[in-house]
C-alpha cells in the first residue's frame, strides 16, 4: 500500500498538479486498499480536523507581523542597525544579510519570506561590493535557514502540534541552533571576503552612530522578546502571542508613519494567500498522516530501526538523512507533516528527548528549502537576483553542507539545543 501511494504521489506532482491534490489522491488510492468504505466518513473528518487545532492560528497571525515589518519599514530598520554593526567588516555587506536574517528571524518565522524581504534588497548592494551575483543569492537562501530555527517557527508550532511537544521549550530550544547557523554563514562569507579580498565599505561607526541605529531597531528589536517570554512566562498561548506580536507590530508601523491603510491590507492579502495554501497541504496531510498510522506504518517503522535504537546517534543520523531525501522531492510542511507521527515513536524508544528531536527534525525541513531539485528559497533567491535557476542550484551547495555541519554538530552534542530550556524552562 505505502509504495502504491508513494508511486501515485510522485506521478501526481510530476504531471504538475497542485500538491494539496496530490496529496488527497494519494490519500484515496490509500483508502480503497484499506477500507472503501471509510472514505465519505474519514476522509472528510481527517481533512478538516488536521487543522482544527487552536495552535495552529498562531502560524497566520506571526505572518502578518513579519508582512506587517516588511510594508512598514521595520524591517529597514534592522538592517539599517546591522549594517552598523557588521559593515565595517571585510565582506561587511555579506555579514550584514546573515545578521539582518538573524534579526527578522525573530519575528517572521518563514525562510521564505526572510529570502524575499532581504534578498531585493542586499543582493544588489552586495553585489557592487564586488560579490559575485550568485554568491550573494546564495549567502541571502542559506542564511533565511535561520527564520525557521530562531523563534517564532512555523515547522515548530505545526511539530508542536503533532506531539503535544512544548511551544515555548521548542523556541527557547532554537535560538542557540539558529545563532550557530548565523555564526557558520559568516565564516563562509569571511572566507569568501578574505579569498576574494574585497574591501571594507564603512568605516567602523561612532557610539552615537550605533546608538541611534539600535534606538531606531528598538521596536522591531523588541517584538521577539514578546513572542518568547510571554510564551515561556506562561503569560500568553502561542495564539495570543502571534495576535499581540501582529498588533504590537502594526501599532510601531502607525506611530512610526510607515504603515498605512494600503501597506496594511497588502500584508493582509499577502497573508491570506501564504496562509490558505499552507493549511490546505497541512489538511491533506493530516489525511495521509491518519491512513498510515491506521495502517500500523509507525508501528512498522519502528520495528525496521529496533536493532539500532540503543544508539540515539544512530536513530537521529537515520532519521535525518530519510527527511533530507524526503525534502528534497517534498513541499517542507507536507514532509514535517507525514514524517513527524512516523519518527516520533522510533525517538520515544531510542531516550531522544522530543525537543531535541523537534529541533533536528525542524532544522532538516528547513536545509531543504534551499536543497535542488524543488528548494523554494533558491528559486526565491534566483527571481529576486535575476539568476537561471541551474546556475543558482550548482552554488548552493557548500551552504547546504554548512547547514549539515551544524546539523551533525547538534545531534553530537544535545545539551546545545536542551541548555537553554532547561535553564529557563
């Protein structure tokens, strides 16, 4: 049954059909092996309840905020203050895209968007640095990795969703991954700088200089500091904290005079695109993700990796390299969506703590979104740089595999992902 709906899925996507359809044809052919009578009653029960889940409108709502930075200027902002801190640097413009992703990371949540926002932007000013125009696309689709990894996280809140895992715990969890992806992405851009010897192209700033950058970030400065401690302090649920974040945002952008009524309901119809196509994969996958555990895949799963499961390494590395395949030829959230109830029995079994395990997982989705053949930051990055696509594909690889180098770093060394919600938690 599994390999007839996987040979029916990849046929689907092949011919070029929409992938929420794909996925429910796969879905159907799956229901006639198991029960054809089940399919009136549970396919459209499993479709809609998969995303019946108060949690989960926290993903639109920390959307339109980081819509909401874009159209308003904030997100200016922040580069601005990056730019103080990092430009004055060899390769400063480079430093100054993975510092920018780091900072807008902290609201948005979407690799995507982080590709978008920043990429129209630094690409071209990095490439009067004197980058080459397909290093720079490439530094802005490896270093938007971090979006997802740094609190908030769409793939957390949906992981979190699907284990009953902590939201807050996930988000503290990420923050030292997501600096260590910043860290990695800046060695490569100081290796390039130094190899290429690009000049300086700022002098380093005064103290006032700096102060007044940082004074005008502050607001968007502060915005993820209410996502997480309200979060983590219990204040608010995730939910809420996407509401207050949203509005916290669209208020600095009124105060500020960036945001207007035409900004606003661009960021709002912008929103409701990303958001209705994202729940409606998010919905077909729950219905595959329903027919395979009724069809005892997980129990299945877990008895295929039994011989390895008092190796932890082992189990992760394992679980790793199936999701690194899986998205490479899967849309990210169908792929974290299936894969999760699958892996999560076989971690239980092997002592894996589940935030641990959510960070590996929600670190290996987001690699592929800038892994060929269907990466969607790489062809984000190609339109804003005006690059062909092939050309784009055969550089990015050395940022994927700085990406696995973090990767392995993590699971070798739990305690990097665990400190900090055990700390705090």
């Amino acid at each position: 049954m599994t390999l007839t709906m996987l040979v029916v899925f990849l046929g689907h996507v092949l011919l070029g059909l929409p992938l929420f359809i794909a996925l429910l044809t796969t879905a159907f052919v799956g229901f006639l092996f198991v029960d054809f009578s089940m399919i009136p009653r549970m396919m459209p029960q499993q479709f809609f309840g998969g995303i019946n889940v108060f949690s989960l409108m926290a993903i639109p709502l920390f959307i339109l905020a980081g819509n909401l930075m874009n159209v308003s200027g904030l997100t200016e902002r922040l580069m601005g203050f990056a730019r103080l801190m990092v430009g004055h640097l060899r390769g400063g413009m480079g430093h100054v895209n993975v510092v920018s992703s780091v900072f807008f990371a902290g609201v948005n949540g979407s690799a995507v968007a982080d590709t978008s926002a920043l990429g129209s932007l630094l690409v071209p000013a990095m490439e009067k640095e004197g980058y080459s125009r397909a290093f720079a696309a490439g530094l802005t689709a490896g270093s938007s990795l971090i979006g997802p990894i740094i609190p908030p996280s769409i793939f957390m809140i949906l992981y979190a969703s699907l284990t009953n895992t902590s939201v807050g715990d996930l988000f503290l969890a990420g923050v030292v991954p997501g600096l260590l992806l910043g860290v990695a992405f800046m060695g490569m851009n100081a290796w390039y700088a130094w190899r290429h010897r690009l000049a300086k192209s700022t002098q380093l700033p005064s103290l006032g200089q700096l102060g007044f950058a940082f004074i005008a970030a502050l607001p968007a400065l502060i915005a993820p500091f209410i996502i997480v401690a309200g979060i983590v302090l219990g204040f608010v649920t995730p939910t809420e904290s996407g509401a207050l974040t949203a509005l916290y945002v669209a208020l600095c952008g009124v105060v500020l005079g960036g945001l207007r009524l035409k900004e606003c309901w661009k960021a709002i119809l912008d929103t409701a695109r990303l958001t209705s196509a994202i729940f409606l994969i998010m919905a077909a996958s729950a219905t595959i993700s329903w027919l395979l555990s009724y069809a005892q895949v997980p129990e299945q799963f877990v008895s295929l990796l039994s011989p390895y499961v008092d190796n932890s390494v082992v189990i992760l590395l394992l679980l790793s390299a199936i999701t690194f395949v899986t998205g490479m030829f899967m849309e990210e959230v169908s792929a974290l969506m299936l894969l999760t109830p699958i892996f999560a029995p076989v971690a239980m079994m092997a002592g894996i703590d589940p935030i641990h395990l959510g960070i590996i997982i929600t670190l290996n989705i987001t690699i592929a979104l800038i892994t060929p053949p269907l990466g969607a930051c790489v062809f984000v990055a190609a339109a804003v740089s005006r690059l062909e696509i092939v050309s784009l594909f055969r550089t990015i690889w050395p940022f994927v595999l700085t990406a696995i180098a973090v990767l392995i770093l993590l699971i070798l060394f739990p305690p990097l992902t665990l400190w900090l919600p055990t700390l705090l938690g």
